[in-house]
C-alpha cells in the first residue's frame, strides 16, 4: 500500500473494512474497491409509472426515473411485527451480500413515533420496542450494514408534543428506549448506527446535543442529519461538524450551551473547530435536497409545513462514502424520493394540500407527481437516455 494515501482513500480503506464482506470487489493500488450501497427492490408504484411514461413516448421522463428508482437508497424497517422484520433485515443483508453492497437501514418503530402525525404509529410499549429491536438485530446478524436510529426520535420528544406527565415518564422512557436500540445494534459485528439528529432549520446545535448525550450517542458511531429533508450538502455537513464537536466537548464535561451553533458568526464558529476536533462521524440525506429547502409565500398560510411535500423540489447529489471529510461517513439517500410525506393541509382545512390542489397520498404511498418533479429537477440531472 503506498504511504501517500489521500484522506478520501483512508476514509475509503475505514469504511470497506468497516462494512464490506470480505471479498468486495477488486482492490487497486490505493486500496479497495469504492463502498457501493444496496439498491432495493421498488414498489410496483414505481414501475407503474415508469411504464406509462413509456407508453405515453416520454422517454426522457422514463430514462430519469428508472435512473431514480436503482439508486442506493436506505429500506425503512417499520409497521410490521417483530417475525417480518427480523425476516426482512435477513433478507436484505443477504440480497446485499450477494452484491457486494452496504445495505443502509431506518429504523423507525418507536412508541409514540412522530407525535402520532402523519407517519404516527410505532409499537405500543418500551417492552415490545426492545422485543422488536432484537429482532431487527438477529435479521441483520454480523452482516455490514448502516442504521438510521428513529427519525424524529430525539427532535419530536413526547415532551414536545405535549404527550408527557408532569414528571416527564414518557421522554425518560423514549431515552431509554433509544439507548437500548443502540446498545443492542451497534454491537453487532458489521453495524454502524447513527442516531437522527434532525436538520440545521430545527434545533440548535446545543439542545440537539444534550439530547443526543442523553440516548447514548457516544456509545453509537454517530448521528444522522437532514432525513427526509431539504437541506442542501453544505448545510447539513456544517451543521454534522457543528454537533461533533459540540460532542466532544460536552462529553468531556463541557457545557453544550458554549458550543457555536448553526446560527453562530461561520469565522467564530471556524475558529472553535480548530480548538475542539469533532469525535463523532455522521452521515446525511441527500435524496431531496438538490434544490434546497421550499419557503413559502410570504404571509399565505398559518403553518406552511415545508417538509410535506414541498413543490419545485429535486432529488440530490447520489449517495457515496467518498465525502472528503474524514467526519462525514456517507452521503445516502435515506428518504425514499417519490414517496409522499402524507397530506400537508399547511394550515388550512383542507381536503386538498393548497399548493399542489390535489390530495397528497398517504405518508409512504407513491406521489408519481412529486416524483417527477424529483426527476426534472434534479441536481445533478439524472440521465435521461
């Protein structure tokens, strides 16, 4: 191995060992063969829609969707009892392992999950939650995979959404419940988890890091930034080293309230990074997030919800492991692009979402015109031909 490995090649080298089986591909002189992660099978959605664009001779629309759907992007694990989802995370590492692919998992079944909102449900208890998380870790085995540790899970606390007792015994349970999933996944043998760390236009570095602390993100690989939204790279990676630090400097006994945060001057900011290296890594979501973050019109609606749906938006840079910084493990496509985030009323009463005047599907279900927004404005453009 030449002694004049770039950065981006040790990281390369980190992360094939990491979470490549033990033959994955055809190694080169700086090392082995780039990290590819696992491409699903697609809903028939999906495929409906590539075959009518076909039919319809749009063929550029087509090639752009088809280029979309076999993109690596993360299968969500959730809805389903604990039997189907330990036989689902087994299929998935072995479909990968035959590739020679990371597969890249979400987590997302915790009681109370997402204020009971538009992607409500989770199991109903702190018992059937670790029932249910040691399944996901007998599915997935020593087999090298990512997870995605609950979204919203630390940023929607029951405490936030006015769900908890005087005493906070709905919040206390949800840490607890976290610091179980990582505790029991993050030691298998080929799985790195990363906890959600919201995004850069939610919570302060600060709060966000008190809260991380509290579910056991030292004892976790990471976290995750930007799931299932908008933000652009440069954000969200700002936002990634932001909070490792502010890690390392909380877990040392500092105090998260004197860490620069996203709102911070950048030049202060900078100047405490050089003080303060980062000590967890962190992974983001660029599936949606080529143009950016949607802000509504000025003054129309009482609660623009611009995570729902939002209009004119694209799908991002493809995922990769090859990042550049030695922090940002991976860039991924958690959210699955074309999926909707359910129907976003944006404060009004409905029944149609006023900026698209349809009625959005149901959170998960297929959005074929979302979708192929997604496509035509992708950054970078998806082939087409």
């Amino acid at each position: 191995m030449r002694r004049s490995l770039t950065s981006a090649a040790v990281l390369a080298l980190a992360l094939a060992a990491a979470f490549l089986p033990a033959a994955p591909g055809t190694a080169t002189a700086d090392g082995p063969a780039p990290v590819r992660f696992h491409t699903p099978a697609h809903t028939s959605a999906a495929y409906a829609q590539y075959r009518e664009l076909l039919a319809r001779g749009e063929r550029s629309d087509a090639a752009g969707l088809l280029a979309m759907i076999r993109t690596p992007h993360a299968v969500w694990l959730g809805d389903g009892g604990a039997a189907e989802t330990e036989a689902e995370a087994r299929d998935t590492v072995r479909a990968a392992a035959r590739e020679g692919t990371v597969p890249v998992f979400v987590v997302y079944d915790i009681p109370g999950r997402d204020c009971a909102g538009y992607s409500g449900g989770g199991v109903g208890t702190t018992a059937a939650y670790r029932a249910w998380i040691d399944a996901v870790a007998r599915g997935i085995g020593a087999s090298p995979a990512l997870v995605v540790l609950e979204p919203d899970g630390l940023a929607l606390l029951p405490s936030d959404c006015g769900q908890d007792d005087a005493a906070g015994t709905r919040t206390a349970a949800r840490y607890a419940e976290l610091g179980y999933a990582v505790d029991t996944l993050e030691p298998l043998a080929g799985t790195r988890v990363y906890l959600d760390a919201g995004h850069p236009g939610w919570h302060t570095v600060n709060s966000l890091v008190a809260r991380l602390i509290r579910a056991g993100a030292e004892r976790a690989t990471g976290f995750a930034v930007n799931v299932s939204n908008h933000h652009t790279d440069a954000a969200s990676t700002w936002y990634g080293r932001l909070i490792s630090s502010c890690l390392g400097h909380a877990t040392a006994g500092g105090d998260p309230a004197a860490c620069p945060n996203q709102r911070t001057d950048p030049r202060t900011a900078r100047d405490w990074l050089a003080r303060h290296p980062g000590v967890r890594h962190f992974v983001t979501d660029s599936s949606r997030n080529g143009r950016g973050p949607w802000t509504a019109p000025a003054g129309r609606y009482s609660d623009p919800q611009d995570w729902c749906n939002p209009p004119g938006r694209g799908v991002g840079a493809r995922p990769t492991a090859a990042t550049g910084d030695p922090l940002h493990d991976a860039r991924l496509w958690i959210k699955t692009p074309g999926e909707s985030d359910g129907l976003c009323l944006r404060g009004t009463a409905g029944p149609l979402d006023p900026e698209r005047r349809t009625a959005d599907p149901a959170a998960g279900e297929w959005f074929p015109a979302q979708a192929l927004e997604l496509v035509r404005l992708a950054v970078p453009a998806l082939p087409t031909v």
